[in-house]
C-alpha cells in the first residue's frame, strides 16, 4: 500500500511499466509527492517540483538501481527496517 512516485525517464522502465512493477507489488503509483509518498524514483530530467516537494516532505529520493532493490526488497535500500 505504499506510494512510490517516478519522475523522469528510466532506462529499465517506461512510465507506465515501472507503475505496473509498482503495483503488482501491492504500491501505489501517484502521480504526485505528498506527505504520504513513500519515495520519489527519479530517472532522467526529473521534475523540479516534485524533487522539491519530496525534499520539503523528506521523503528518499531513489535512483533506478535503488528503485530495482524496492522492488525485489519491499525496502529501502540501505534501510534495516
């Protein structure tokens, strides 16, 4: 049930392939950052305010290698949670 937003282009995803990744683990793929995002994945030309808004929220910013570890994980990379 976590919110995981995606900025950007991904080398190992489209858009709508790395929301369908999200999902089908049971995430959420909003096209927005709020206080209840639980991550931003940013790829290539990330949008400026949706990095802000992750930064004014703190919420982790994910590169795609990151992203892929999410995936397999359920966690945050470098996290013991």
């Amino acid at each position: 049930g976590r919110a995981v937003v995606v900025s950007g282009g991904l080398e190992g995803f489209s858009r709508d392939g790395a929301a369908d990744a999200i999902k089908a683990r049971g995430g959420k793929s909003p096209g927005s950052v709020s206080g209840k995002t639980f991550a931003l994945v940013v790829g290539n030309d990330p949008g400026a305010s949706k990095l802000a808004k992750a930064e004014q929220h703190s919420v982790p910013i994910l590169d795609e290698a990151a992203f892929v570890e999410l995936l397999e994980t359920g966690e945050l990379p470098g996290s013991d949670a």
